[in-house]
C-alpha cells in the first residue's frame, strides 16, 4: 500500500489506500490538517509540500492547475484534498502558512 511521511508531523508514515485522497487518508491517521473549503478543491489551505515522490501522485486537477497559474501554489505543492497516491512512499511537509496553532510540529 502507497504511503504518506509527512516530516514535521509526528507518528510515522500514513498508509493511503487506492482511490483515497491524502486529505482522507491523513484525517483517518488522525491528524488534524486544515482545510477551509472542505475539501473541495477552492482553498489552498490543505496543501502540503512535496519533498520527494512528486511522480508517484496522480496529475494535478484543475483546481490544482488554476491556482498554480494564479501564483498561489508551487509546483512542488499538491492540495491534499484532489491528490491520490499510485504507489509508493511520498514524502512532504506541512508549509509555514498552514500549520495549525494547536500542533506540535518538528522541525
């Protein structure tokens, strides 16, 4: 089964099973992950960064591509709330802006 390492958040890797979206697979991990649209691809909020694995996701949606073209996510940023995994282990970061104020995150 593909997986999750999200590095600054602690507990491991998240197993993501076939056809879940990370959001879904990190939220069932029990993490709590923002996202002020619920999660329906109009926010940016439930991005996550992409250390290594980029090529191991599903293509970017257009929700995806439409904020890339505006500026407002990088090309090494994924929304966790359109992103599946194809196999794998992916690595990622929660970014700076994102991060909740109730968890604790490693450096």
């Amino acid at each position: 089964m593909p997986t999750l390492l999200v590095q600054n958040l602690p507990h491991g890797a998240i197993a993501v099973p076939a056809g879940t979206t990370l959001l879904a697979a990190i939220q069932a991990a029990g993490h709590d992950w923002l996202h002020a649209c619920g999660a329906r691809g109009r926010c940016t909020t439930c991005r996550l960064q992409i250390v290594s694995g980029l090529e191991l996701l599903t293509p970017p949606t257009e929700p995806e591509l439409r904020y890339r073209a505006a500026g407002r996510l990088l090309p090494t940023e994924r929304l966790t709330c359109q992103t599946r995994m194809v196999s794998g282990q992916v690595v990622g970061r929660v970014p700076d802006a994102t991060k909740l104020p109730h968890v604790t995150y490693a450096e």
